[in-house]
C-alpha cells in the first residue's frame, strides 16, 4: 500500500480499469458521557460518500445519496447510504469503470460530507478514505487519505480523476470545507471549485 497526498502530484492509472473509492469512519459520544455518550454511539453518525462527475466546470452527473448509478451503464456506481458507520471496512464506496465513462465526461470529483441535517464530522472517528484499484474483480488499495481532525467543516473533497489525452489520472485534494447541509448545488458548487 502506498500513501498519496496531495505533493505527489497526479498519479498515472495506465492499466487501471476500475478503480474504487470508499469512505469508513466510526460512530463517537463526541464529549457526551454516560447514557447520552451510549446511546450516541448506538446510533450513530451519517457521512456520505458522493461522486460528481463534470463536463468541464458543470456538474452533469452525482453518485450517491439517492442516486446509485447515474450514467445508467454501470460507468459510475455508488454502494448505497450507510447512514450509522457501524460495521467493518468501508462503509460506503464508488467504483468507477473507465472504459464505460461517456466521453463528455471530464473529471470526477470525490467528496465526502456531513450532508444531512443533524450529522457532521464531529460525531464520526478514524475518517478515512482509501483508493482501490480494482481491475479484474479484486481490490487492491492503493491509497489511505487521512483528513485532518481539527476541522470544523462538514465537507471534504477526498480526491479527482481526470481524463487527460485519453488516459485518466488521480489527483488528491484532501480539502475541506462549508457546505450547506442539504443544498445539493452547494454541494457541486464544491465541488467544481476543486
């Protein structure tokens, strides 16, 4: 496994031809203590995994939330909501198919986000995005991107691939930030900002 960060620059995906993007973290009391601690815990914390892929600088697709395979062809497709964090390994992921990827398509942004009302990075611990390649049906990670705990934001843009000459190349942002919870155009305006 290797660790990707933002100084490294572009990573060529020369022979990848599915590559996967998953998001795990684990449910906190934060600074509640007792049964309020407990039951916290119990339930949960919801951070959602969201894809958006760009024609340019304009969002045309999302995958995630309610939306599992935008594309309609199996090009971009998003696990589903793990709404608590509870569980083994990723909680939730993108995977994303090269070779079926409408030539329109650009870039696609990866972003994780406290997005539903009530949720924020705050109540989840051990946040942590990691990188497949997942060619041939197996899943090898490649990455493990860390954001930073002292944020008080509620979005984190994890990272981009992006069509060059044909080929495709990722690039990690690791970048935080403000979005309005529930406002899906804030969401892509994010993301296009990355």
């Amino acid at each position: 496994m290797i660790t990707l960060t933002k100084e490294d620059g572009p990573a060529d995906l020369d022979g990848v031809t599915h590559l996967s993007l998953g998001v795990s973290w684990d449910p906190t009391a934060g600074s509640s203590g007792g049964m309020l601690g407990k039951l916290r815990r119990k339930s949960g914390t919801d951070l959602d995994l969201i894809a958006i892929a760009l024609q340019g600088q304009d969002p045309v697709r999302l995958a995630g939330l309610d939306s599992l395979d935008p594309m309609g062809n199996g090009s971009l497709v998003h696990s589903g909501d793990n709404q608590t964090g509870h569980g083994d390994g990723d909680d939730e992921t993108v995977t994303v198919e090269f070779a079926r990827v409408p030539p329109n398509i650009t870039s696609i942004v990866f972003i994780a986000a406290a997005y539903k009302k009530g949720s924020s990075f705050q109540k989840a611990r051990n946040v942590s995005f990691k990188v497949y390649d997942a060619t041939g049906g197996s899943s090898q990670q490649v990455a493990d991107i860390w954001p930073s705990l002292l944020t008080q934001d509620n979005g984190c843009a994890v990272a981009k691939v992006l069509r060059v000459d044909g080929t495709w190349k990722l690039t990690v942002i690791n970048t935080t930030g403000k979005i309005k919870q529930g406002d899906e155009h804030a969401l892509m305006r994010f993301a296009t900002s990355k």
